[in-house]
C-alpha cells in the first residue's frame, strides 16, 4: 500500500518517486542543481536521511532500529560521504556507520562522537571545508528553553549546511530556533526538527522557516509532534512545505 501511495503521489506531480530495491518502500523527493544533475533525497526514518547526488551515496546520521521501526542499510550502497550531527542514539549508531563505510568514506562528525568512534573529520561550529566539489558547513545546534539546555548544550553539536553545485541544503541537526539561524541564507532545501521539548515545537519551527526562507521545507524528526499544522502556519510564505515519514 505504501509503495501504491508513492507511485501515486509521483502521478500527481509532487516530486515523489517509485525506486528500486532496496530504497522503494521509501519517499523520494528529487531536486535539480543549477547545471541540472539530479538530487534524491529519501525519508528514512526519524532523522535518518539518505542523499544520492552525482553518483555518490551520501547518509545523514544513520540509525538502524528505533523503537519498532527498522531501516535495512545492510541493503543499501556503501557511503561515499556520512554526517553524524551528535552524539544521542537516534543519531549515533557506531554499528551502522561501520556497516556504511568503505575506504574512501568521508566520514564527518563532531568532536564526540569522533572521540566515540575513535576515527572521522571533526568540524566544529563556524568551520566550513571541501569535499571535491561540496562545500561543508557546520552550524550550531542547540537548546535555548530553560530546562531543555541539558538536552543539546550550546557549542557541542553540529548541523550542517552542504552546497552541491549550487544546491544549499540546510539539515539543521537537533536544535531550536536559535539566533544564528539569522546567518543562514540562500537555502533551497531545509530539515528543520519538531519534537518538544528536544527540539522545536511547531510554532517554533514556523518561526525559524521565516527567519532562513528555505524554498522547500522538510519537517523531520518529529516523533509524535503534529506536523500537519505546519503548512497552515506557514501560508503566505512562498515556502513548499512537505510532510514526509520523518516520525
């Protein structure tokens, strides 16, 4: 029934595919660079996504089983590139990321779960790199409500800002509508969190939509949170909100 929705959403133009095994149980939105090469991205699970760009295999914070749900990477190509934003369980899977990577894996983290791994390239907030032709940028992500602060502290976790030919795509890790999100501009594709009291409530979410002006929103990890009121929030926007299989 699941694959039957997909192919029907593809039919009625909203940028979902029907793919291949091992990934056809799965939405797929694609996108196209400014020199027109295509970019898939696959809802996972949670904060689990999947990229495809150019040939390589990108994953983000891959997780293997949460609660009842289960992904099979097992199934999946090995990674030429894997982001892991911190170091929380549904974020952090050390098995899986081992099961993903190859010689060549350009592994990034931050500093702890480097320091929990034992290997990675660490990026701090502020820092930017390339990767070939992908430019990199760690952002801050963190609590700002009282009594949430100890969940994700200011300065320890990342989100990240990737820029494929052109394409910006903010995946913005576990965070609130922080005030550096002031600084993130030109953003074409944004995950954006909606699970209280982690991270955002919808409201909060609404709030950091309008403050970066992403072209396509995803909600994501947002467990049991109603994102369906998200849309309504946000009308007059200009923003695409898409609601995906994120929980």
């Amino acid at each position: 029934m699941k694959k039957f929705l997909s192919c029907l959403l593809v039919a009625i133009g909203l940028s979902t595919a029907c793919g291949q095994q091992p990934t056809d149980n799965y939405e797929v939105d694609v996108f196209k660079t400014k020199s027109g090469k295509s970019v898939k991205f696959y809802a996972l699970m949670h904060s689990c996504i999947r990229i495809q760009y150019d040939g390589k295999e990108m994953e983000i914070d891959p997780v293997a089983k949460l609660g009842g749900r289960v992904v099979d990477y097992s199934a999946m190509p090995k990674a030429d590139y894997l982001f892991v934003t911190h170091e929380h369980s549904d974020h952090y899977d050390s098995t899986t990321i081992a099961l993903l990577s190859k010689e060549q894996t350009q592994l990034v983290m931050n500093q702890r779960c480097a320091d929990m791994y034992g290997s990675g390239t660490v990026m701090v907030n502020g820092q930017s790199k390339m990767f070939n032709d992908m430019k990199v940028e760690a952002v801050p992500a963190y609590n700002t409500t009282e009594g949430r602060t100890k969940f994700h502290p200011k300065d320890r976790d990342n989100g990240y800002i990737l820029t494929l030919d052109g394409l910006r795509i903010y995946i913005a890790g576990d965070t609130e509508d922080i005030p550096e999100m002031e600084g993130v501009k030109d953003i074409d594709i944004a995950f954006l969190p909606c699970n209280q009291p982690y991270t955002m409530t919808p409201e909060q979410l609404a709030r950091a939509a309008k403050v970066i002006k992403p072209k396509v929103l995803f909600p994501y990890h947002y467990g049991q949170t109603d994102v369906s009121i998200i849309p309504r929030k946000l009308e007059g926007e200009g923003i695409d909100v898409r609601i995906r299989h994120y929980e």
